[in-house]
C-alpha cells in the first residue's frame, strides 16, 4: 500500500468517534517504535515532520524512512507537514512525496491567513494532497515556534465557516486551550479546556474534520524519570488524557503528540545509561528507546485516541 492522504481515515474517525494521532518523527527509532505499535492494534497514523525534523535529518531520509515503515508494516499512513510557514515549504514537501501539509498562518491576520491557506490548497489540491490549516494561536515554545501567553488565543467559532469555505482546506487545527511543549500550565493551575469552543465549531461544520495540537499529556512517570535519573524538568505538566479522549469523541479527528515521545525516549536513554554506564554502542540504549516510543504510542492508541482496530 503506498502512503495515502488523510481524507478516508478522518472521515472514519469522524464517523467512529474516535481521532488518529498524529506523531512527530525524527528518527529511524522514532518511526520504528510508532509504526510498531500500530501495526499490533491495527491502528490508522499520520506520520508528521516539522521545519526542524526536515532541517536534522534531511527530507529524502524522512520520506524513505516512512515509507520502509510503510512497506513493512502494510499501514495506511499519511505523511505531513507539521506547521508548514510558507508556500515554498508546502510546496517542497507536495513534490517531494507527503500526502499531507499544514499551512500556518495562525500568526497573520484573518484575511492573509486566508489568501496564504488558499494559495497552498491550490497547488496541494492540484497534486492529490490534502491541507490542514490553523485559526486561533497556541501558546508553547518548540523549535521554530515560540509563542508567549499574552500572544496566544482561542479560535473565535464565528470565524470558522468563512475560514473554510474561502480557503478549500481538508482539516482545521483550532486553539481550546492545549499548548505546545511540556510546560503547558503552571504549578497548582487547574487544566482547562474551553470545549465550548469545540462544541461549538462542530456545530457550526457538521462532518468537518478538527484537528487538536499541543496534545501531549506530559506523563509524570517519565517526567519523574528525567528527573531521577540526572534531568531536570520540574514543573512539567500535559493536557489530561480523560479530556483529549472526549475530544477525539467529538469532532477532534486528529491529535498531534510530540512531547511525550520526546520525554519517554529521553527518560529511557538517561536511565539506560544511569544503570550501564560502562556501555557505549548507541544500539544498546536506542533499543529500549524505541520501546519507550512503542508502549507510550500503544497507551496513546488505546486510551486516548480510541483508533485501536480501526483499519
Ligand atoms: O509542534 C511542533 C512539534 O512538536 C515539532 O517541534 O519544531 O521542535 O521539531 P520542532
Ligand atoms: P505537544 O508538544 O503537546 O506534543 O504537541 C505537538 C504538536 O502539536 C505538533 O504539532
Ligand atoms: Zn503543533
């Protein structure tokens, strides 16, 4: 099977209740823990690459990557671009294989967030490739994106249709609270998502796919881990999982996760080599963090996307 679009697996999501995640790949390990735990809950994925994981390992070898997890594993997965900044970027990945890109123009006002989201559904559509674009801003720092609170702000659902219907996008990701990175609320403040707002934008687009970022749950166990085992990441909390399953209930068809692989990859490393200090062949401490990668995907799968033995 060759990588596919996201249209058909959204709209089974959409109709199942349930969403598909939606997993930043960087690595060959990366890719091989996801598409492992997939495989052995026959669950639908999208593969997403951002500006950054592009510039670290090089286009081509993401793109060949995913499609030998394709060839072995016989999945349908989507290959997209995560927060895709400009046409050219869209552009780059439409010819060079992904079946799937991000436009975000979160940042631009309503009107050049439409004429840039439109310019890129044009040429994608021309190409068989679908488009995710992104009204209302999330707050978090990740590599390219850095976006302070006060900047921040929810999707106004009076905006939507117009968004939609002006641009032709396949998908919306829309602002209700999550953030990107690890520190997504502070100390003693209580999570909160506004899924008014999402109850709302279903309303307003009946059958139309939304897609939630800023997902990860930041899972205090290997949060706990870092910090035992030499790192220090106090504070750092996640969106809780019982909130993001009752989204993707709801018109949420797609839930992107970054985070928490980074965290349990990071936390399997440091206690590996905590434990073996006397090791130093990459293959003896990737090994277990690929596995890391494999189970938390399988909990993702499971117990928040509900996409388990959905193909
Ligand atoms: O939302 C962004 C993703 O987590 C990717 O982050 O730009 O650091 O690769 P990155
Ligand atoms: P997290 O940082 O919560 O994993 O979000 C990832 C994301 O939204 C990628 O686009
Ligand atoms: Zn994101």
């Amino acid at each position: 099977m060759p990588l596919v679009t996201t249209t058909e697996m959204f709209k089974k999501a959409y109709e199942g209740n349930y969403a598909v995640g939606a997993f930043n790949v960087n690595n060959m390990e990366i890719i091989q823990g996801i598409t492992e735990a997939a495989k052995e809950l026959n669950s639908p994925l999208v593969l997403q690459v951002s500006a950054g994981a592009r510039r670290y390992a090089k286009h081509t070898y993401l793109v060949k990557l995913v499609e030998a997890a394709v060839e072995d594993t016989g999945l349908p997965i989507a290959l997209h671009l995560d927060h895709g900044d400009s046409f050219e970027l869209c552009k780059s990945c439409i010819d060079g294989g992904f079946t799937s890109v991000m436009i975000d123009g979160s940042h631009l006002s309503f009107e050049e967030n439409i004429k840039l989201t439109k310019q890129v559904v044009d040429y994608a559509h021309d190409h068989g490739v679908v488009v995710e674009g992104e009204l209302g801003r999330l707050a978090g720092v990740e590599d390219d994106i850095k976006v302070s609170e006060e900047e921040s702000s929810y999707t106004r659902p009076e905006e939507v249709e117009e968004f939609v219907s002006k641009t032709g996008v396949d998908s919306l990701a829309i602002a209700i609270g999550t953030s990107h990175g690890a520190f997504k609320f502070k100390p003693g403040q209580k999570p909160n998502l506004r899924f008014d707002i999402l109850e709302r934008i279903g309303e307003l687009l009946p059958g139309f796919p939304i897609v939630l970022h800023g997902a990860s749950s930041v899972v205090p166990e290997f949060v706990d881990m870092i910090n035992e085992y030499g790192g220090n990441i106090p504070g750092a909390i996640g969106i809780p999982e019982d909130m993001l399953r009752e989204a993707a209930k709801m018109a949420v068809c797609k839930i992107n996760i970054d985070s928490d692989l980074r965290l349990a990859m990071t936390a399997s490393v440091r206690k590996y080599l905590f434990e073996n200090p006397g090791h130093f062949d990459p293959r003896q401490y990737l090994a277990p963090a690929r596995e890391a990668i494999k189970s938390m995907v399988a909990h993702k799968i499971k117990n928040v996307l509900g996409s388990n033995d959905k193909l």
